[in-house]
C-alpha cells in the first residue's frame, strides 16, 4: 500500500472513533441553541472521515523511500523515556536523570564510559542546581523517604 | 507612534530585558544551528523557560530565539551543508560551495548583513503597517474573528504545496480535535477526558510543541532518517571575513528587492518563510545577467557555485518573512506560521490575547516586540557573527550526545510545568504519533495552528451566535464576515478548479 494510504486509514480510524465518542457528550441545557458541547466533535469527525477517505482515493505522488530505519534504538531510546517517566519522582531528579542520560548515551553508541558517566553527571546536577538555586523551582534530588 | 516607539525602547533596552534577549539570540542560534532543530523546535524548547519570565520579557526572549534560530539555520547550511528548516535550502545552494572554497567566514558575514537588512527593512514595514492595521481590526467582531480564523486555516492548507493540501487539511483537523479534548469553555462539559481527570483541562499547549517537534525531532534522528546520525564533522576552513566595496555594491540591490518581497510574503498566512527565500532566489537569479558557468572578471561566482547574490537574496527574504508574519499575529491574532501559532500559543498561556486590542491593552508588549527585532538582529550581528566559529563547534559535537540531551530538555521542560509523570507519558505518545505521520509524509505545522485557532473557532463562534441571537444569519448579513468566508471557499476551492482546467486542458492532446 502507498505511504499515504497508510496515513489515511489511520487517520480515518482515529477519525471513526473520535466521532463514535463525540456522541457520548451530552448536550446539557443547550437544547434551544444551536450549537452545544457536542456539535463541533461531530462535525470535526465527518469532515476528517471524508477527507481521510478522498486522500486514500487518491492518487499522490510517490514519496522517497524511507531508507534504512534503526528501530531497534528508537525502541530502547522510548524505553528509557519510558523508564524515566516512571522513575523521575521515585528515585529523585538526579539519580533518575544521571540514569536517562547515561542510558539514552549509550544506547545512541557511546561506549565510553567514563564520559558516558561524567556527562551524565555533570549535566543533571548542573540543571538541578540551576533550576533550584538560580530559578528558584523545587526539584527533590534525592529519593524522598 | 513615537510615544508608542519610545515605549518600546525603554522596554526592550532596559538591563533584564536586553539580557533575555542576548540569551534567546545565543540560544536560538546555537539551537537553530541543529540539523533538523529548526525555529519551531528551538521555541518550543525555551518555552518552559519564558513562562517563568513576566510577558514583555518572555515575549522578547521567544522573538530573539525565533531570530536566532533562524540565523543559526543559515549557519548549518553554509558549513555542512545541512539546512535545518526548509527556508535555509535556498542559502546552502550557494552557502556551501563558498564553505568549500574556503571562505566560511565570508559567506556567514554576508548572510548575516543580509539577514540584518531583511530584519530591519521588515520591522520598519512592521512599524508602519501594524499600527493601521491594529486601529482598522478594531471594527472586527466575534462573527468576522470567527471567518478570519477559517481563512487562515484554510491558507496554510491551501499553501501546503503540490499534493500536500489534503494532508494539510487533516492535519488541521486533527488540530482541531485534540482542541477539543478537556472541559467545553462554554458549557463545562468534559469532552474525551476518558475518565482522566489529568485530562480535565485538556492537552496542554507546550506539551504538544515539545511532543510533535523537539521530541518527534530527536526520535527521528535516533531513528536515523535525518542522515547525520553519529557523524562527527570536520571543521572548514573560515578564511577571511572582509568584503570589498564592489561585493557590496553588488549584493546592495538583491537584498533590497528581496527584503520587500519576503516582507509581503509573510503577511500571506501560510507562506512564510521558506516560500520567501526560494522565490527571492528564483528572482535573483533570473535578473542575473552571467548565465556562464564560470567565474567573471571580478571573481564573482555564478548562482549554484558560490554567488555572493544568491547567498544574500533567501537570506534577506527569509528574515524579512519572519518579520511580515507577526503582522497578521500582532494585529489580527492570526498566526501565518507554524512558529507564529507557538508564539501565539505562549502569548495566550500568559494571558495575552493578540489582536487589535494588543495595541490598546498592552502597547508595552506590541511596542517591545517591534523594538526587540531591530535590536535583536544588531545583537545577531555584532555579537553572534564574532562567536559564530565557537558557536559552530555545536556541529561537530558527536550526535551521540546531543540527541539525548535534546530528549532530556523536552521531557523536563514539560514536567517542570506541571510536576506531573502523566504528562511525560501522553508526550511520549504524541511524540510517536508524530514520528509515524512525519515518516508517513503529513505536516505538523498544520496540527499546531488548527489545535491553536480550533478553541478560538469555537470561542468566537459562541461569541458570535450569542451576539446574534442564536442565529446563524450574521454569516450572509454581515458584510465582512460574508467576505472573509468567500475568501476562505476562493483560497480553498482554487487549486481544485486550477487542477480541473489543467486536465481539461491536457485531455485533447492525450
């Protein structure tokens, strides 16, 4: 399938669902006028379903091919967003960000790893110390007990 | 005027104010120097650092960043050969081949004096232009907002490019339906919250900035499909910076022309930019009288090999884009880019609503924003371009490093704001969403002006109908409403009926 055929089933499905969901909305009190809560949802979701429809009828010119793709590091580089997400208030800001940096390095190819942990260092305790000391924004650097 | 000038200057030159603006003309550039990190990124990241700063500051500091960004653009593409937005392709075309030749550091002072001349001749058009324009928009009701935000919708889309307006549209449109998300503004009702009560106040502006463009930017670098993934760069030869009088005398008139042109292409919602410098480099390049292919008498290169002319006219007109384009947001609060819908996107989180009032309530912001460029592109002048070789070792910085940091600066930046961990989670999401579409071809500018004007649709529209006694009739009643959505249906309905004469056109002789 074309690229852009992809992009318009997906859209057209985010679209139907939009839609679908829109006419959950209820239209408290609004009955007498004639637009409510509801009314730009639905005609939101009509309109990107049709448009998403005549994108995928039709015709578009082919785009350059994409090229060799390293999902393998986009995926650990998530996992690492993912990891931080979680562990940003848990284990404090700086451990949590040492741990990011240091990770997200390596898996970009860094395998030095006495830069590899000074930068990591370096760079959260510095940010730390800039937000707290310089700006003034409370950031718990350690894990609260 | 002068009083409102005056006003201005005293602003924008006081001590704090003229140090943010050093600070987001350095950042901007360092940022914007970034392969693949152009102007909308380099806001989006400095967003959480302007909304601790009060208005007029953060307002002048996001404007030098955008300024910056822009220069730091020209920068990459004239030393690698790597634009880092679509506007500085025109630049790196002759920008490029000087850096070959071993004159770096020439072609960086003649961007940067041309770029300087765009940003002045521009904001001396902006001075004039937006005063009379900010007293006219005040006629302007809620029904006639209401179809100035349709048309400006319907422009960016229109000027997406061949092939380019239907994605363009769904993209708007997908804009407009994450508007949606969070309590109704006029009824109170929560819409698509899915039982989240972080979802309350819907999906906040920054986190959809940093999502779609500073996050969704590294991803792809990581992914590798910007190319210079882990490549560490050698440093060019700079060469001396010294320009002769006839290098002046001959570069004096391109810019001129193109300073005006790329000014009123930025008033064009939608244009911008990138459409600015290639048409100015188009222009230059046929007034051009040295079709030879080689060098002539006086050493002047040929466009394509290092003309001095083709360097200056996309950089003049570039930067002159970007000043016409704070015309429609500073007196219509209608943004003509994606960079101005952030901008708008931050004057609103700071309780500023741009428009013909702006020049009433808050003639502080409106004159400090016009004082702030020109004072901005002397600072890019004399101070970025002596830094510029320190500056420029950014590039060759192993990307291995940088990535990271640009995801660890997305993600903090959105949780300093709120302390919230949901938020890092639904930026990661949207930050995939938005590498999918980028891989799948479909624009994000777009997304960003209908998320931004989508709210304010529904807004005035309410407004409107409310003014109306619910009625819809203000749409053929009132005159300018009426032609406003002409307008929009012409814009919209145009390259349909171009592309419908083309075929008819080409059927006989099929």
């Amino acid at each position: 399938m074309q690229r852009h055929r992809v992009g318009a089933t997906i859209i057209f499905i985010f679209c139907a669902v939009y839609g679908w969901m829109a006419f959950d909305i209820p239209a408290i009190g609004a009955q007498d006028q004639p637009i409510n809560a509801a009314t730009l949802p639905k005609f939101l979701a009509l309109l990107g379903c049709t448009l998403a429809l005549k994108l995928f009828f039709s015709r578009q010119p082919e785009p350059d091919p994409l090229g060799r793709l390293n999902w393998k590091r986009l995926l650990y580089a998530v996992a690492c967003m993912l990891i931080y997400a979680v562990i940003i208030r848990r284990a404090g800001f700086i451990p949590a960000t040492t741990f990011f940096l240091a990770a997200t390095f390596w898996v970009m190819g860094e395998r030095r790893i006495w830069r590899i942990i000074a930068v990591a260092t370096l760079v959260s305790g510095i940010f730390w110390l800039l937000m707290t000391q310089l700006l003034g924004v409370y950031l718990p650097p350690w894990p609260e007990v | 005027m002068l009083e409102g000038l005056a006003t201005g200057f005293t602003t924008a030159l006081s001590l704090q104010n003229l140090a943010f603006l050093l600070t987001g003309c350095v950042a901007g550039t360092f940022i914007g120097m970034l392969p693949g990190l152009g102007p909308m990124t380099a806001i989006a990241l400095m967003i959480p650092i302007a909304a601790s700063l009060d208005p007029v500051a953060g307002i002048i500091m996001m404007a030098a960043v955008y300024y910056g960004a822009i220069f730091g653009g020209s920068t990459s593409a004239i030393l690698i050969n790597a634009p880092g937005v679509a506007s500085t392709v025109p630049t790196a075309l002759d920008g490029y081949p000087l850096a070959q030749q071993g004159q770096a550091a020439k072609a960086l002072r003649v961007a940067a004096l041309a770029s300087f001349s765009g940003g002045i001749i521009a904001a001396l058009f902006l001075l004039l232009a937006a005063p009379t324009l900010a007293k006219v928009s005040l006629a302007f009701q809620s029904s006639d907002y209401f179809a100035l935000m349709i048309l400006g919708l319907v422009c960016v889309a229109a000027f997406a490019g061949p092939g380019g307006m239907l994605k363009a549209l769904l993209m708007t449109v997908i804009g407009m339906m994450l508007a949606t998300v969070g309590t109704d503004q006029t009824q109170g009702i929560p819409r698509f919250t899915l039982g989240s009560v972080d979802l309350i106040d819907g999906i906040s502006f920054l986190l959809l900035v940093m999502a779609t463009f500073a996050l969704a930017e590294a991803l792809l670098n990581i992914l590798g499909k910007t190319g210079a993934s882990g490549r560490t760069l050698n440093p060019v030869v700079m060469g001396g910076d010294r320009l002769s009088k006839s290098e002046v005398r001959d570069i004096s008139p391109p810019v001129v022309r193109s300073s005006v042109l790329g000014f009123f292409v930025g008033l064009l919602p939608g244009a911008g930019a990138t459409i600015a410098s290639f048409l100015a480099y188009g222009t230059e390049q046929r007034l051009d009288r040295k079709p030879l292919p080689d060098k002539d008498k006086q050493g002047r290169q040929p466009f394509g090999q290092g003309s001095l002319k083709g360097l200056a006219a996309p950089e003049a007109a570039n930067n002159a884009a970007a000043t016409g384009s704070f015309v429609p947001l500073l007196t219509l609060g209608l943004p003509g880019s994606g960079t101005t819908a952030i901008m708008l996107g931050a004057l609103i989180a700071y309780g500023i609503q741009p428009g013909p009032m702006l020049y009433v309530s808050s003639p502080e912001v409106f004159w400090s924003v016009i004082v702030s460029m020109w004072v901005g592109n002397i600072v890019l002048l004399f101070l970025n371009l002596p830094l510029i070789p320190y500056i420029a070792k950014i590039l060759y910085l192993p990307r291995q490093l940088l990535m990271p940091l640009v995801l660890f600066f997305s993600l903090v930046g959105v949780y300093l704001v709120s302390f919230n961990t949901f938020d890092l989670f639904l930026m990661i999401l949207l930050g995939l969403a938005a590498v999918a579409m980028r891989l799948l071809d479909y624009p994000m500018a777009p997304m960003i002006l209908g998320f931004i004007l989508g709210g304010l649709i529904e807004e005035n529209l309410n407004r409107a109908l409310l003014i109306h006694d619910n009625s819809w009739a203000f749409i053929w009643e009132r005159p300018l409403t009426l032609t406003i959505l002409m307008l929009a249906l012409l814009v919209l309905l145009a390259p349909l009926v171009s592309g419908l004469v083309r075929r008819k056109h080409q059927t006989p002789a099929d």
